[in-house]
C-alpha cells in the first residue's frame, strides 16, 4: 500500500469531528511530501530540531504538532511556528512555552498529558495536578498560551478492556473539565494500534504513524 492510499483508507473511517495527525517522525521529507499530495495537512514530530528543519523546507500550510517529551530549553526552537504541543505535563513547562511565546508575539495552543496508564514510564498530571494547575492564579494570568484539551496514552498491552477503562477513564476527566474550561474542545488519545477504539470512547484527534508509513527504522 502506497502512503497516499494509506492516508485516505484512514482518513475515509473517521468520523467528521476526529482530527488525524500524520506521525512522521524518523520520516524522510519525500515521505511526508506523498502524505501531503493526498491532503494531510498536519504531522506529528517528537524532535524539535528535526521538526523545525521539515517546517524549513516543506510548504507552509502544514500544521505542525510536537507530540513528544518535551524539553523545557528546547521550547524556544519551535515558539515561532508550532501550531499544537501536545505533551504539556508540568507547570514548569506551561511557564517556559508562555514565556518563549510571548518572545515572538503568539499564543501556542497545547493540550495537557494526563497519567492514564499502569506503566510508571508515561509522563503526565493526576486529576489533582490537573486542577490546581488549571486553578491557579499564575496561569490565568497567562496570556501566551491556550489549554485548548487533554491527551493520554494508554498502557502498553494487547489487553482491549485494560486500554478501552484507560481511555474511558480519560474521556470522564475531560468532561468534568471541559464544563467549566469552554477553551477544552480537543481530546488526544489513539494511536495505530488502538485508534478506533479511542474514537469508540470519545477522542477527537487520533496520532497515527506505522499505519501510514509503515513501521520505524
């Protein structure tokens, strides 16, 4: 199957209101290029450095989206053209991505990583961290950077009915948030193994990248 042909079976099972962000980090510009010709308009990259070297050569109406780990001292790499930092985890972070964008007059929207599964090694807040981050004076004074959502990532397992009370689970903490955070419309969870039943349990943006481009190097 070609990356094209790929990209618009994905694209084709979406519902209307699922985002698909094209995850291609490790992936030459000639392949982003095909995914590209068939209409994706926003990738996923979890380097910043090389991020910023394919938003350098590539046509700009891409949407870029930092999905990895990220590095408080590397934000100010990518302040001036990332479209969406999905991995926010800490306030410390939230600070830096404010500060950097307030350097280049933007306001970068980022979606907050929640801790949804029962590996330690995934990074994100608890429901509590979550709340006293959202509720505190410093960030609302904030004027650089919007928390437009939650992302997760769930355990690591073959174990369907572990990831669908994983994801479940993620979807009821966005509710009770987003009723009173209206800036809360995007919900990032589902990756190729498991993106369909994510958006069975209410994600609106899906990280797809070995079933577009085939496994990673």
């Amino acid at each position: 199957m070609s990356i094209a042909k790929n990209i618009l079976s994905i694209q084709s099972t979406l519902p209307a209101q699922v985002t698909l962000v094209a995850v291609s980090k490790t992936k030459p510009i000639a392949a982003l290029m095909e995914a590209y010709d068939a209409g994706q308009r926003i990738f996923g990259e979890n380097k910043i450095q090389e991020m910023a070297e394919k938003c350098e050569a590539m046509p700009k109406d891409i949407q870029w989206h930092m999905i990895g780990h990220v590095q408080t001292n590397k934000v100010k790499f990518m302040a001036p053209f990332v479209n969406l930092i999905h991995g926010v985890d800490s306030l410390k972070l939230v600070q830096e991505i404010n500060k950097q964008a307030a350097k280049v007059d933007r306001v970068i929207d980022c979606l907050l990583q929640i801790h949804i599964a029962e590996e330690e090694t995934k990074f994100g807040l608890d429901e509590q961290e979550l709340n006293s981050l959202l509720s505190s004076s410093e960030f609302q004074e904030m004027r650089n950077i919007r928390i437009v959502g939650l992302m997760g990532m769930a355990t690591f397992t073959d174990n369907k009915d572990q990831i669908k009370k994983e994801f479940t689970h993620l979807k009821s903490i966005f509710d009770s948030f987003a009723v009173h955070n209206s800036q809360l419309t995007i919900l990032s969870m589902g990756m190729s193994g498991d993106y369909q039943l994510a958006i069975e349990c209410g994600s609106t943006m899906v990280r797809i990248g070995s079933s577009i481009f085939g496994g990673r190097n």
